[in-house]
C-alpha cells in the first residue's frame, strides 16, 4: 500500500471469491491452498493454524490453546474456547516435585522474567479444538487441511523476517532441552530470517492426524509421550485429558455508532475490555489529542474494572492470529497462543509445550496456587465488526497486552474515522501500561504533543513501527460480495484472496 509506514500486505477481490489474512505469508499461504482446493473459511484458519506452528514455530504450537469465532453466511455468530486448563487432577497435594526455573527475555527496552520447564505446562487445547471445530464447521478431509503445514514440516519452510526477530527473543528458552533446541539450531548455529525451518516429528505426527489415527488429545501417540514427559516435574494428568473438554460459548456482543461487536466472552476478559471501550468511549477523531486522551482513559478503567472482576487465572502471551472469509460469506477468526513455550517438546512429535503457568504477572496469587481444572483468562479476543450497510470485518491480533489497545483502535478508526480497513490496520497506535503511554512515531507530532500534555503519564515514542504494537490480521466482505484481507506488517503477516 503507497504510503504504508509498516507494510502491510493487501489483496482484494470480488464477488465469488474467499480471502485469507495470517501472521506469516507461509501460514496465510496454507489457508489459502485449501480456500482454492473448495474449503470453507473455517478449513482455511485451521490449515492456517496448523501451518503456523512451523512457519511462526515461535509463537504457535498444538501444545498451547486458543479461540475461534466464526459467523455462519445466515449472520449468526459461533464461539469455540480450546484454551488450556490448570492441571493437576489426581496429583497428591503438597508432594509435587515440579520442574520450574525462571529464565529472562530481553526485549528491545525491558527484561521480562518467564517460568519455564515441565512445571509451567498446562493442559493442551488446541488440538482439541481444531480436532472439534472440523468435525462441526470444516467441509474438506484432515488430510487436506494439514498437507500444507505437513509439507513444511517435512521439506522445510523459509523463516520470514518477523519470525527471525521473534525467535531471536526466545530461542534460548525454545533451546532449552536438547530434542526442542534442534527445532532453533542447526550445525552450532541459531537459526534465522532466510533459513529453512524443518521439523521432521511434526511431519509424522501430522500424518497421523490425516490419516485419523490420532482423534483426540486422548489418542496414544498424543497422550502416551506427553503423560511419559509429565513425569519427569510436570502436573498434566491422564485425568486433566479426560477431563478437557471445548467450550460452546455466546459471543459478547457491543453496538458503537450503527455498528455490532461481537467478541471473546469471559472468562477471557480481552474481548470484554473491547467491547465495553467500543461502547462508552466518545467519538474519536485520529487527528485530535482529545480524542485519544478519551479513548485512552476509557480503556483503562475498562482494564481496572473487568480485570478486578476476573477470578481466572490470566495469560496473553505468545499469539498469532488468522482471519478468513469464503465465496459463500462465512466468516472465521481464530487466536492462537503457546505462550514463550516450556523450553520442552513432546517426545517424538515435535510439538512444543506451552509455559502458560509460568509468568509472575499473570499468577497473581502464586504460582500453582489454582485448583486443578479451571479455564485460563486470556486477552485473545478473535472478534467480528459488522456495518449498517451490510459490510462483514473478521479480525484479531497478537501482541500479549496490546490485543486491547491494537483492536480497539482499528475499529475505532473503521468506525469512527470511516478509514479502509488497510488504512486502519497500518495506522499508528498508542499503547497504555504501568509505565504510561507506548507510542509508534507516525501517529503525528501535534497528538503525540497532546498526548504529553494529558496526565496520562509519560509518553515513549518508539523509533518507528514495531511488531511490539501487534498483528492485527484482517479480512472483510463487502455488501457486493466482494473480498478483502489486510495482514499487519509490524509482524510480517500475509494477505491472499482466492478466485473472483
């Protein structure tokens, strides 16, 4: 797009045709082979999902949970939670021998201390999920959804920039253990941007998945390595997977200016700080301080207030996020999230753990102080913005934290600014955290002075845009029919439409 400080990807099409936007271009890539192979847009974010987890291997795995919202061509609206629960059924309390060491992540401006090892894993849902959300919505077999992520796995997949600067920040806890540092390194090197990814365990663990021989997170093949890895210092239990089961839940719903929300529910509690921002906030005008200022502070005490209402156990870390709409007006969105990963993989299958028990700030009462079996929080919010003339958006983002403040301001900007959702995504974006007010450079000198001026703490201006500030993946439909997917160049996403 001319004029697009973060470069982000865009293609359109018209009617009859199905879009897909993703966090890679590889993972976007695979949801589109199956778009034109005849699948729907669910088919599309689960072969998208599946891929991500070699293409984006930083921040996806079949080891972590996530959410999926889809709207069926008929306008009504479906929420699907296979994120993960606290383990530990069956476990003798007090006499647990757990593996867990911290182990630090330096970012560009701050160090972030992450828990790692057998002790942070938490029960794995997305397996589940997808397993659950083919049989229901999915209109192509499992082994023509999971070909182009098996192909990747087998021949390799190159690392695209974005995810060379995400593995850069993870891969000494990725290279924790031996079996899952060689998914990072290769003949005594780190692995980056240009290099081939390859994971030959995943290849046949997702032969086993189209061939059917694994249906559940029951299956041997699943369960068998990951309860044997679970004895040496982990809690997961044969009894926390029996247990598990994929949520059925309403969407939240929230109306601004003629325009519907409809978002994650809790007990997540991302999509409730969005929907109630997009609901109080006034009118906001993207060139005008005051406008921001409102916004900002909105957000906040939407912030304060859901989260003082949450009895959940929080995580929101390590996200990707794709979006797909198909010819015949289906609509789906799903986030996924493996946290920092455990530092471990399950033997034999080249899956990796997720770390979702082990960050300070998301435990609040101690680590392994929840009772076995409750859902975790989350700030992943896949989300669905419909317009009074009919128009269809499906999105969502990565980005830990800034999930809140990177979609609201989007569809602020949609709704408000009445901006393309290109314009929309690529646009600037201000952060709020503990230390004031996170701002990308190109949001303009006189609001970013506005925003000095407010008492909204002080304001850190980063030297251009960052995939700190997410990925927001997007796709629309138009009233005509017509198609169009924005995917975020702050994380290098990619953009395909398929026939018109």
């Amino acid at each position: 797009m001319v004029g697009d400080p973060v470069g982000s990807a865009v293609a359109q099409a018209g009617p009859g045709a199905a879009a897909i936007a993703a966090g890679s271009v590889a993972t976007a890539r695979a949801g589109a082979e199956v778009l034109a192979a005849g699948g729907n847009a669910v088919d599309a974010v689960l072969a998208a999902t599946f891929a991500s987890t070699i293409a984006e291997q930083s921040v996806a795995s079949l080891g972590g949970g996530g959410f999926l919202l889809m709207r069926h061509p008929d306008g009504s609206v479906a929420v699907r939670d296979f994120f993960v629960d606290t383990p530990g059924r069956g476990l003798p309390v007090g006499r647990l021998d757990l593996h867990f060491l911290p182990m630090d992540v330096q970012y560009p401006s701050t160090v972030q201390t992450f828990h790692v090892g057998m002790g942070s894993v938490a029960v794995p849902g997305l397996l589940a999920g997808i397993l659950s959300a083919h049989e229901e919505f999915a209109r192509l077999p499992l082994s023509t959804i999971v070909a182009p992520a098996r192909r990747y796995a087998a021949d390799g997949v190159e690392m695209e920039l974005a995810q060379g600067i995400l593995t850069g920040l993870v891969r000494e806890l990725v290279g924790l253990s031996p079996e899952s540092r060689r998914l990072v390194e290769r003949d005594g090197r780190w692995l980056t941007t240009g290099d081939l990814v390859r994971n030959p365990d995943l290849a046949g663990f997702l032969d086993m998945v189209a061939d059917g021989t694994i249906s559940s997170i029951e299956s041997g093949a699943f369960a068998g390595p990951l309860l044997e890895a679970m004895a040496h210092g982990g809690m997961v239990t044969a009894a926390d997977l029996d247990a598990y089961q994929v949520i059925a839940r309403e969407p939240m719903v929230a109306e601004r200016a003629g325009h519907t929300l409809y978002t994650n529910p809790p007990p997540s509690f991302g999509g409730s700080i969005i929907a109630d921002t997009l609901a109080a906030a006034p009118h906001v005008d993207p060139t005008d301080a005051r406008g921001w200022v409102a916004l900002t502070e909105t957000l906040v005490e939407a912030t304060i207030r859901r989260r003082s209402r949450s009895t959940a156990p929080l995580t929101a870390t390590g996200t990707t996020h794709s979006s797909a709409v198909d010819a015949d007006g289906m609509v789906a969105t799903m986030t996924t999230s493996n946290g920092v990963t455990a530092g471990f993989v399950i033997p034999g299958t080249g899956i990796q753990l997720n770390n979702m028990l082990g960050e300070a700030d998301l435990n609040p009462d101690g680590f392994h102080a929840t009772p076995p079996g409750q859902r975790l929080g989350s700030m992943m919010s896949p989300s669905l913005l419909t317009g009074p003339d009919g128009w269809v958006v499906g999105l969502g983002t990565g980005g830990s934290e800034r999930i809140r403040s990177s979609l609201v301001e989007v569809m602020v900007r949609l709704i408000d600014a009445k901006q393309s959702l290109a314009q929309a995504v690529s646009a600037a974006r201000v952060h709020p955290d503990d230390r004031g007010l996170q701002v990308e450079p190109h949001l303009g000198a006189e609001v970013i002075d506005g925003l000095r001026a407010s008492a909204l703490g002080p304001v850190n201006v980063w030297p251009q845009p960052n995939l700190f500030f997410g990925g927001v993946n997007a796709v629309a439909r138009m009233p005509d029919g017509g198609v169009l997917a924005v995917a975020d160049g702050r994380r290098g996403g990619g953009a395909f439409v398929v026939g018109g």
